[in-house]
C-alpha cells in the first residue's frame, strides 16, 4: 500500500518526525496491493482498512523505529528499502533484515519492536494505527490469514539466510542476495519472467560486506567476477541489469529451485 495526508502523530517516542508528501493513494490502486497484508480483501474489506490507514515517507538514513521504543502503527512498506538491526551491550551493531516493497512492518499484539528500522533509501510507508488493527484482525478473516502467511514466508526466509551466512562461499552469498531482490523486483512470478531483470540495489557495497559476512573487497571481487561472466551488467555502482533469472540463480549453490523455473 502507499502514502499521505492524514498523518496522525504516533510516531516512535525516539524517532523524528518523517517527512510527508502530499499524496493519497487508493487501496485498489496500490502497485504492492497483490502481495501485501491486503492482497485477500474485498472491496468491503479494503474500505475498512481506508479508514484506519495514513502514509509516511522517510528520508534515506532516517530511523523508522528504534528498539525498544513504543510503536502506534504496524504498515506495509510501499516503496524503498529499510535495514533491520541490532545493537549488543558493547555497542555492536548487526544488520539481520531487510524490508523490501510489500513487507511487513510491526507486530500486533506487542508495543515495541526488539530493533531498529531505518530507511536505506526513500521509503514510503502505509501505516494502520495499531490497535484498530489489532481489532480489525479479530473480524477480516481475510487480513488475519494473509498476515500468518507473511509470518510463515518470514520464517523460512530466516532459515534460508542461515544457510546463506553459515554455509555458502562468498560468491554464492552475493548471488543469493541479487536474487533475493531480483526476484522482489519482479512484479509477476518467475514463470512468466521474459527477458532482464532491472534492480538498483538497496545497500551499499560496505552494508553488503556488514550483511553478508564479507569484506569490501570481496564483495566488490565476486560483484566483477559475475559481471565479467554475463551473469549480471553494471550501470554504474547500484543498478543492475540481470539479463537471465537462471544463470544468477544457479550461481547461488541451491540445488533446486523450488518449482519457479521450468
């Protein structure tokens, strides 16, 4: 879902007040609308979600949430990407997440959130205050069961970036990560992918290295590599072409694809 006119100020008690752009967008217009906490609503249902929802957007580097930290909304990320971290006693910091387009963020049930959010790039949130949502779960079947799938989906992508960070080499976790957001990018299912796949990445190549384990240097070496290869094309430092969803999936060391590519 996307952004906002109507801000009601509930913001995190630490967090600065976003930045908001006059702009309304309509549920059933909504270009996340098909695979967001929404995709199973009727039109009945959607007008109830109107009524509790406002937009936010973030500059790039602004905190969403801090740890800790009292939240009055849960949302769906519209457009742009956030990083989720955590801080330990000594001040070190781990990134364990990203958000992208149609993800998740809050939990209902519970006030705060155990790390921070912050926006890597503009993001644009739409948000639903918590506790009428919270309400609503109880009466739209519809809303409920999509937010168990979301949670179940979330689950899995945990289990598969424990497998990514323990076991696989340095060109195998570049490879899952591109295809991770490769496959975000993409706005039908693989199946249907025909010809390349056009993504700007989400982090730095120094938040990859953070993310993955890695060093700059060879994250920027195993990024060459697969360049000089044809598995991907560079347009300067963060947009990259991805000319077949097959070739950067077989680089990253999965031995089946789940039944997305014939």
């Amino acid at each position: 879902m996307p952004f906002d006119q109507r801000l009601s100020r509930t913001v995190t008690s630490s967090a600065p007040v976003p930045k908001l752009k006059n702009v309304e967008v309509e549920c059933a217009g909504c270009p996340i609308r098909h695979r967001a906490v929404c995709a199973r609503c009727d039109a009945e249902d959607l007008q109830r979600l109107e009524e509790i929802k406002y937009y936010r957007t973030y500059e790039a580097g602004q905190a969403i949430a801090w740890a800790g930290d009292e939240m009055g909304f849960v949302g769906s990320v519209v457009r742009g990407v956030a990083t989720i971290s955590q801080t330990m006693a000594d001040g070190r910091k781990q990134m364990v997440g990203l958000l992208l387009p149609s993800d998740f963020i809050g939990r209902p049930g519970r006030s705060s959130t155990p790390y921070d959010v912050t926006a890597v790039s503009e993001v644009t949130l739409c948000c639903f205050r918590r506790k009428p949502f919270e309400q609503l779960l109880v009466s739209t079947p519809a809303v409920a069961e999509r937010l168990l799938d979301m949670a179940l989906d979330e689950l899995d992508a945990a289990r598969e970036w424990m497998l990514i960070l323990g076991r696989k080499t340095a060109r195998e976790k570049i490879a899952s990560l591109l295809t991770i957001v490769a496959r975000r990018e993409a706005t039908v299912g693989l199946p249907a992918i025909k010809g390349p796949i056009v993504i700007d990445l989400p982090l730095t190549r120094e938040a990859m290295a953070d993310y993955l384990g890695l060093t700059l240097e060879t994250v920027s070496r195993q990024i060459s590599a697969l360049k000089n290869e044809g598995v991907i094309e560079l347009d300067g430092k963060r947009r990259i072409a991805v000319p077949d969803i097959r070739l950067l999936m077989a680089e990253t060391g999965d031995d089946m694809d789940g039944g997305l590519i014939a």
